[in-house]
C-alpha cells in the first residue's frame, strides 16, 4: 500500500498489488513516475533526482508483485526476539515507528468454542511485531537495496493482516533525516525527546479514541456478530439439500451489515497506554476480526482447532453436486414408493425439489468465472434428466406433471446463459414437448404451453443456428432423395446415359445398401423382424424418430437399412429404363451376391434364423420389376428345364434355402417356410415356374391310360392305397356316407353338365373327395361352436381372385389337352420343393403345430395358382399317376391310414381331441395332454382337408361354368 502524506496528514492511498509503474516519457518528465491500473492513471509522482526516481521504481515495483492475501485467515510466525525499543546496535528509538495493532484474539479465532484451548495475550503479538519491525526499520537504509527488500517484505506482512493492523510507513526522506538527526543529537537529549514524545503520542491517541464514532457503534456490533453465529449454528442444524444456498444468502445478507462500517482502529505499546488499550483492543480486534471473516463468504462453515475454516472454491461445487443428486433422488423416491397415483403433483414435494435444481444450476452458472459446464450441469445432461421429465409429462403422472415440467423448462432456458438446446438430451426432449402442445384443446396447461413456445422462440431468434437441431437430418436426406426421384424420372435418354456412365449414383445407392445391412446386429431375433412389417421411405423419413425406436436392440438400423431398400426400390421402379437396370445390376453385385449371400449359406444355425429372416423382410419390399427380376435369379438360379433327382443343384443357394424348410431344427424349417410362404406371393412369372411347373410342363407324372373312363381312374386310387382296404373307416372316405354335405357342395346342374362333356369329374365328387379324406371318428369341428365351413369358400374365393389378377399377364393356357402326350420318362420328379413339401405333409403327425400350419398355408398358395397342370397335379383325386409317383391326395392317403392305426392305441381319444381343439380356439386353458403333437397335428389335418376342398370348388366351378373371371385366369 502506497500512503501519501502532508504535513503528518494522510492524503491519498493507492492499492499496489495490480497496479503497473513506470517512469513517464520525455525529457521534461525524467524524474516522473506514474502508477496505472487497467491502463488508468491513478497517481504521479514527482522525485528530486533521476537516482531516487530509480530507487522509488524498483520500490514501488515490488509493491506491486506481492500478493493481496493470505492463503489462511490469520498467519503467525515466529519473529526474533530483540530488547524492546533498541536498534541492532543497542541504541534506542522512538515508539512511534511501532505503532501496531495487536493480532485477532483467539475468541473469534474458535468463535464457536469447538477449537483448542490455546490462547496468545495481546501483548505477546504487539511485542514480537513490534521488535520485528523496529528491527528492520533501523537495520537498514531507505535508499539501499536491502532497505527496498525490507520495505517490499513489510508491505507483504502488511497486506497479509490488512484487516486488523493500521500502519503509516514512512517516507524514505523520513527515515534519513530521522536517522540523521539521532546520530547528531546528544544522548541526554535523545531521551528526553523520546519521553516527550511518547507523552504526546499517548494523548493524541487517546483524543482519536475518544473522536472515533465506531467506539460508539461497537456493543451494536457485537450484537450483530452474535445474531450470525446463531443464525450460522441454527442454520447448520437445519442443513438438508438445498441448505447451502440458504446459507450463502444468509452469510452475504449479514456481510453486507456488518462490513458497511469502515473500522479505523489505533493502539500503542506503550505503558502508560496499556490501560486504556487493554479495555479497548480485545473489542476492536473483535471487530475487525468479524471483518475478515465476512471478507469471502463461505458455503459452509466448519471450526478446527481454533480457526474457522472456509470452503474453497473447489470443495464448494461438490456440496453443490450432492445436493442437486439429492433433490434429483428426492423426486425418483417419489416414483418408488408412492402408492397413490391419484395424488395431485402440488401436494407432493416434486415441484419444490425442481425449483431447487434449477436454482442450483443458475447459482453454479454465476460462480463460475471461465463458463464452463459445471458438475451440476454435466450431471443434468448425462443423465438424460430433461427426457425422464417429458416421459413423466407426456404419462400425466402425478397430474399435473406436465404444467409442471412446462414451468421448470421454461425457468431453466430463461436463466441458464449457457446454450442448452445444442445438446441432444435438451432439443430432444423439448421437440417432444412441442408435439404435446396444442394436443388437447380442453387442456389446463394452454398458459404454459403457450410460454414454452415463446421462449423456445425467443432462442431460436436469439441464436438462429439452432433452428437446425430442430430440423431433422431424416429430413434434409428425405428432401434430397425427393430430388434425386426427380432426376431419374427425366425421359431424355441421354440424362440416364449421363447418370449411369458418368455419375456414382448406382454405385451409391448399393454400397449404402450394404453398409446400413452391416449395422443390423447378428442373431436379431427373427419375431421381431416380423413384428416390424413393411417400413416407408416417405413416412420413415418425414417423422421424426419415435419413443420407441430402440424398442429391441437392432431396431433404429434394421428401420434405417429397410427404409433405403424401399427408397431404391422406388427409384428403380420410376427411373428411366437406362437408370433402373443399371441400378439393379449394381444392387444384386454389390449386395445380393457380397453381402447378402455370405450370410445366407453361413452354417451357424442362429446366423441362418436372422439372415433368413431378414431375406424375407426384403423380399416383402421389392415390388419394382427389375429390381425384383434381379433378386428372384439371384436366389433361384435362371434354370427353367426340369429337375434331375440324381443331379446335384446347379444354384447352391437354391438348394440350400429348400432344404432347409425340412431341416432338422424347427425353428429354421418354420423360418425358411415363411420365406417361400413370401416370395410365392411375388408377382413373377420365374418363382412358381422355377420351383414346381418346370416339372409338370410335359405332365410327366400321368401313366399312359390317362385317357380312359372315369372308372379306371377310381381303379387307380384304390390300387394305391391297398393297405387300407380292409380298415372299416377307410370305405367311408369314398362313399361320404357320413358326412353331411354342406349346400356349397352342390354343383350346378349346368357345371355337372359342361363336366361330363368334357370328361373330366365333377365338382361336388372332387370337393366330396378332400371332405372325406378323414374320417368322422377323428372329426370335431361340428362339435364346436364357430367352426363354419363358410369361412373357407370366402377366403379361397378372394385369394383366387388375387392369384388370377396377378398371373393374367403371363398368359399361361386355360387348360390341358387330354389327347396330348404324355413324356415317356420311366421316372417322373415332382421337384425339389415339392418333394420336401410332401415330405413335411407326410410328418404332419410328428411335427409342432406352428410348423405343420406354415407347410399347410404354403401348399394352399400353390394350389390357387390357375395353372391347369399345377391344378391336376394338386388337387385333381382321380388322376392316373405313373408308378411310384406321388400326389398331394396320395400323401394324405397315407397320413391318414397312419392315423387310424395309431389312435387304436391312444385311451379316451375322443376326449382329449374335443379338449385340444377347444384349447387351442381358447374355449379352455392350456395344461398338459398326453399325446398332443399327434392331437394337434389331426385338428390341421382336418381343417387342411376342407381348405384343399373350398379351393377346388372356386377353382372347378370358375373353369367349368365359363365365367368371366374363369376365362381370363384359365
């Protein structure tokens, strides 16, 4: 501290730590100083010579780098004893250069009583200090260097206890003339100056003392320091979350009292003072001690050993996290425990626990001077607090909820400097909140609402940048493929040249393809890839991400990687034909055959339930014709003659994807069955003509006599089921005398007319025919409500009719020439698939009910196609088969002969087939039955009959009667 005086009066005082000091510029000023701060002047100085000017400099200098505090409140340390009042030479001085305060008295060093016992007597501190500083005053000389280093080192003891010592330092001519004038006077002399002026000195301090208006005002402060200790101890004993920032407001409140008196405080060593210094110093230490101590206001105060310890500003943020973790606990126990839901969020301590968050994070904002995140914050985003809340608003629960979250929203962006809505756990849940605004018109919360918006919108003015995290990327991607649609579409065949041959758009287009197909995860599970049905492109791209996007791991990529499939399918399906082969070309290169392929000939067997599951996902989404033609040769080869048995397949992947619906795990026979079950119900000519017609195009499985009468054909039927002749049920298959035969059945006179003409059987003996195929002692579908028969002819119907509409353009024949002639192959082969279809159809008592019913929906899309040899072969009971050839009546034939054998041995079976039947319509609960596989499998058995007998007699009487839907299929 820089103290200037006139005439033995304080002037002006400059603080100097901070402050810059420099000679000023310019020959007329050599001898000037100046002291700035912040680049401001606030002092001159004017010296007598360039030497002194120097010696000032470097003075004033080291000033200015010492520190402005302690680290600790008070510092003690030991000081070297001296004879009182004596300089290093023994020769005694004035008591006028040891004016000094005494140290604070260790009442407000332990001022709640809780630290040591340990006290230090005024006198002990005035000594030490005193002979300290009298020491180094006449140690050393103003203009020499060690006295600058004596005078930078007192200014450092005097900043450090600034609070409770007031000293003058004198100026360095002072101290010379001083030292001069001791030097010449005589000793006699000396010491009755000395005397003289200490008598002096006594008395004018003592009329200060008497002048000073604090003396008047101290009893009213110590009464306020006692109220703060109080309201410090009450306030400790009230600590809960939250009670730090009541503390801090208290602590400044009480600050702002206590230090708005400016304490001027003066003492003396003397003895004939010590009387009156020794009332008066305990009480002005005390004041100036509960200065200090209000100087930096504390989060909380703790006593250790006779000091009062501050909370730095590092403790204090983590008093700070724990009581923001605590009020966040405190609205989650909430949740837990609660029992009432009906209960309204007022009356709960929600509301309160979110105000204080909120003020928690403002209150962390402003301590922080650099601004960055604080814990609180950091918390409060990693922890996704925000999106919880909206959750909470979004279910109404407590009610209220949501007027509620409005309001701490609103509070939060209002208050907090710091830009929130960049974060991703901050503009998602407030977009959330924008789509519940305005949802409900009745609504409680209009007041709310609409200030959320306002100050949503007032962010977005203030920061206009922020107008992109509320502008998805789904919807930047989704405007630029709607221009890349555009591009495509032109008809300038030099256009699509140019995008093929000179641009990467097909290269694009397959190679995101295949990445986003790498991100779906291995081993998804095959249900929920069913579950998640067909996926838009527009619709994807046009909503924003739903809650329930990562409903099961895999989902977000699995919707990502469908919905670009569906965009390429749109583009291939509108592009220009240049475009779209060329992109279809890329597609099958790129994906199919290096991705794709890979994957599904993989051996793992939960690798092959997720490729294959996957596979039927895409199948589903490829309509366009030439993306679908690539990915339909891609999977079952371009081969169109008839299949060798003995042959190894010439498409691998074909085979494989065959043999597997008859693989020896469940799961993946029922996985690989859905995706035939899919990819027959694709509108190309090459999947049903690949698969089965390429063996029935020569009608290779009829015997030579195909051409005879009716009767040899029944002949025929009978020879091939000669085992069964003498079961007393077998007879009843044929004959249907028990079997009431419903109205449907009955064919037009005109249809049995047109049938006869044309040498074929008629439509009621055919149906008849599929109807008796089981007997009556295994029949429960008359014994239980709901089974109609009816549902069967209006679902076959309609499926006829969509299977009719699809293969019109394929123009396959109407019908089958009896003449024409039959291959003379000695062996016929029904196929491939066929094969491993009967095969399961032979096992339907030995499989799982969910199998055998996806290998029954799978023969049905078969029989509905209106191809006359895929009719014949199917569902014609009175074809003349070669040796050794089987049909889907024959496998039937022989199921059910197996059946009859078996239920001899199974008790009560009438019984438990009526009881599983109304199990699985859920007339009764489920519970453990012997035999259930094999009960199961009879109850598919017989509904399959009368599916196989509704589909023949749409069929029959639409080829028959000659109508119009009959004449364009047929």
């Amino acid at each position: 501290m820089l103290l200037m005086y006139r005439d033995s009066k304080l002037l002006h005082s400059v603080h100097l730590p901070g402050c810059e000091v420099g000679a000023a510029e310019g020959a007329a000023h050599k001898c000037r100083l100046t002291i700035s701060r912040q680049r401001r002047e606030v002092a001159v100085l004017q010296t007598e010579s360039s030497e002194e000017r120097d010696q000032w400099l470097r003075l004033l200098r080291a000033g200015c780098a010492t520190e402005t505090e302690s680290t600790h409140l008070y510092e003690e340390a030991p000081l070297p004893s001296r004879p009182q009042n004596t300089l290093s030479n023994g020769i005694p001085v004035s008591d006028f250069l040891l004016k000094r305060v005494t140290t604070p008295n260790a009442y407000m060093d332990d001022p709640f009583g809780q630290g040591s016992n340990r006290r230090t007597t005024p006198e002990d501190g005035d000594h030490s200090s005193s002979q300290h500083l009298r020491d180094n005053l006449l140690n050393h000389q103003p203009g020499s260097r060690e006295g600058a280093a004596f005078v930078e080192s007192y200014h450092h003891s005097v900043n450090k206890n600034s609070a409770g010592r007031y000293n003058t330092l004198p100026s360095a001519i002072f101290l010379k003339s001083w030292s001069d004038f001791e030097t010449k006077m005589p000793g006699d002399e000396k010491e009755a100056r000395r005397n003289q002026s200490t008598q002096t000195e006594k008395k004018d301090f003592k009329e200060a003392m008497d002048s000073v208006p604090e003396k008047k005002t101290l009893p009213r402060l110590e009464e306020k320091i006692r109220q703060l200790e109080q309201a410090v101890y009450r306030a400790k004993e009230r600590v809960k979350s939250g009670s730090e920032l009541n503390l801090l407001s208290l602590s400044k409140t009480f600050k702002r009292t206590s230090c708005g008196q400016t304490l001027a405080l003066f003492s003396s060593n003397s003895e004939t003072a010590h009387s009156e210094g020794a009332i008066v110093n305990p009480m002005l230490r005390r004041a100036a001690s509960a200065k200090s101590c209000l100087r930096r206001t504390p989060s909380v105060l703790g006593v250790e050993k006779g000091k009062v310890l501050q909370k730095t500003k590092e403790e204090e943020p983590v008093q700070l996290l724990e009581s923001f973790i605590g009020h966040w606990k405190g609205i989650t126990n909430y949740y837990i425990v609660t029992t009432d839901e009906d209960i309204p969020v007022k009356q709960t301590d929600i509301p309160w626990h979110l105000r204080q968050m909120v003020d928690i994070l403002a209150y962390e904002e402003k301590q922080s001077d650099s601004g960055e995140t604080g814990p609180c914050l950091e918390y409060f985003l990693q922890h996704k607090i925000l999106e919880t809340l909206c959750t909470l608003a979004k279910a109404g629960y407590p009610p209220g909820m949501k007027q509620q979250v409005l309001v701490i929203i609103i509070r939060l962006l209002g208050q907090i400097q710091q830009p929130l809505l960049p974060h991703v756990n901050v503009h998602r849940p407030v977009q959330k909140l924008i789509c519940l605004c305005g949802v409900d018109p009745a609504s409680k919360t209009k007041k709310e609402e609409v200030q959320f918006l306002t100050t949503v919108c007032m962010k977005l003015k203030q920061d206009p940048y922020l107008l992109n995290f509320f502008i998805e990327e789904g919807r930047f991607a989704f405007k630029a493929c709607e221009g890349l649609l555009l591009l495509v579409t032109l008809p300038e065949e030099m256009a699509a040249r140019y995008m093929v041959q000179n641009t990467a758009l097909c290269r694009t287009l397959a190679d995101r393809l295949s990445d986003l197909y790498k991100l779906i995860p291995e081993g998804i599970d095959p249900g929920q890839v069913e579950s998640l049905g067909r996926v838009h492109w527009r619709s994807h791209g046009a909503a924003s991400s739903g809650e329930d996007e990562e409903s099961f791991p895999g989902k977000g990529a699995m919707v990502t990687f469908f919905s670009w499939l569906d965009y390429c399918n749109d583009l291939v399906g509108e592009a220009h034909t240049l475009t779209a082969a060329a992109a279809a070309r890329e597609i099958r290169t790129r994906f199919f055959l290096n991705v794709l392929e890979p994957q599904l000939l993989q051996v793992s067997e939960i690798g092959i339930l997720s490729a294959t599951a996957l596979l039927k996902g895409i199948v589903s989404h490829v309509t366009s014709s030439q993306l679908l033609d690539e990915l339909v040769h891609f999977l079952l080869g371009d081969e169109r003659q008839a299949e060798v048995p003995t042959e190894s397949g010439c498409h691998p992947l074909r085979s494989h994807l065959i043999e597997r619906c008859n693989h020896l795990s469940d799961e993946i026979s029922l996985c690989s069955l859905r995706f035939f079950e899919q990819i027959l119900q694709k509108s190309h000519e090459h999947i049903i003509y690949n698969l089965v017609l390429r063996n029935l195009s020569d009608r290779c499985y009829i015997a030579q006599n195909g051409g005879q009468e009716e009767g040899a054909a029944d002949n025929e039927h009978l020879n091939e089921t000669e085992e069964l002749e003498d079961d007393p049920f077998f007879t009843d298959i044929y004959l249907g005398s028990r079997y009431p035969a419903s109205d449907w059945l009955i064919a037009p006179a005109s249809t049995q007319e047109a049938a006869k003409a044309n040498g074929k059987p008629g439509v009621s003996r055919i149906v008849h025919s599929f109807l008796c195929l089981v007997p009556d002692a295994v029949k429960t579908s008359h014994l239980v409500a709901g089974s109609s028969d009816d549902t069967y002819l209006l679902d076959a119907h309609r499926l006829f009719q969509e299977c009719c509409s699809k293969v019109r353009a394929w123009n396959w024949p109407r019908s089958s020439n009896a003449a024409e002639n039959c291959c003379s192959a000695a062996t016929f082969y029904e196929g491939d698939f066929l094969k491993t279809l009967f095969d399961r159809m032979a096992q339907i008592l030995h499989q799982p009910y969910e199998l055998n019913l996806q290998m029954t929906s799978v023969i049905s899309k078969l029989a509905l196609f209106p191809h006359p040899h895929l009719h014949e072969y199917l569902l014609d009971p009175y074809v003349n088969l070669v040796t050794g050839c089987r049909s889907l009546f024959s496998v039937i034939v022989r199921v059910i002969g197996d059946l009859m054998q078996r239920i001899q041995r199974i008790p009560q079976f009438d019984a438990k087939l009526l009881l599983v039947r109304r199990q699985l319509m859920g007339l009764e609960p489920e519970s453990m039955i012997d035999h259930a596989t094999l009960l199961k499998g009879v109850i598919v058995l017989e509904e399959f009959c009368k599916e196989l007998a509704a589909i023949s007699f749409v069929k029959c009487s639409s080829e028959l009667s000659g109508d119009r839907l009959g004449s364009q299929c047929l």
